[in-house]
C-alpha cells in the first residue's frame, strides 16, 4: 500500500491503413495508498481510534500491531486535517506521538512542526502530548496515563 497505482497497456493492431499500425492506449487504475479505513492527506496515512487508551497502550499494542507508530503531526494542514477527524466523531482530543525525551516522535520523525498551547507544555509528570480538537487543535502535555483516543501514522517515514 505504498504505490500509488498500477498502469496498464493495452495494444491493438490496425489493418484500416496501409502501413499497418500499432497504437496503444494506456488505462491507469488509482490504487488507494491507505488501507481501508485510513484517511489519506499528502502521501500519508492517518488512522484515528476512538477507544480511550493510554499513550504506550496505544502505541505498543495497537499502532505498533498495524506496523506503525502514533502519528506525528508535521505542519498546520495535517494538523487541520487530523481535527476534523476527531470532531466528527464527536471526540475533543487525541494522543499524537509526541513525548517527552526532549519532546521527540515515536515514529522518529525529525519534525519540527509544533503546535503547543500558550504556557504549555507545563507539566513535570505530563510527558506525553495530545492534540485538543474541540477547540483550535493545539497540544498539550498530559499524564501519558490518561486514556483518551489517539491517532497512529504510516506513509512517508
Ligand atoms: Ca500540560
């Protein structure tokens, strides 16, 4: 699910003209890049879970089960993207794989896109980041204990 489609040939011999002729006309089938139930914004792959599950839980046993990792969130459109997601399903925020070991992504992402709210992070126990959709979609720390849905990545690495 890495490709973007598949192209196919197809030929055909005239014998209305004298030289004969070969022509071919090429039917290109799109082939979706997302697994069923992913959402697609710009060659990646975003899948929001409503379950509430703790940070590690979300990443260890379920992003990591479907070989990807929490997602990480790499500029404003994403981010746009990823909180109308949660907003229609009536949710108002969602881990991203952001935590903190000097705030890096799981999925080893150098992204430096952030989306904080003022004065956050703040918290010496609250190492793992959620982005709070209800409102602008911007992130805060909170204990990576807390159960809440979450979103897993997959595409470009
Ligand atoms: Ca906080």
């Amino acid at each position: 699910w890495r490709f973007s489609g598949s192209l196919f040939l197809v030929c055909g011999q005239t014998r209305a003209r004298r030289p004969e002729r070969i022509f071919c006309t090429s039917l290109h089938f799109p082939v979706p890049l997302c697994p069923t139930g992913w959402s697609e914004y710009g060659n990646r792959c975003f899948l929001f879970q409503s379950t509430e599950t703790d940070w590690a839980t979300a990443e260890v046993h379920y992003c990591r089960q479907h070989h990807t990792d929490l997602a990480s969130v790499r500029s404003m459109s994403e981010n746009e993207q990823m909180k109308g997601l949660v907003q229609s399903a009536g949710e108002i925020q969602a881990w991203i794989g952001l935590y903190r070991n000097s705030w890096m992504w799981v999925d080893g992402s150098n992204s430096s896109f952030r989306h904080w709210r003022a004065s956050e992070p703040n918290g010496s126990e609250e190492n793992c980041a959620t982005a709070v959709h209800a409102d602008a979609g911007q992130w805060e720390d909170w204990p990576c204990s807390w159960k809440m849905p979450f979103f897993c990545n997959a595409g470009k690495p």
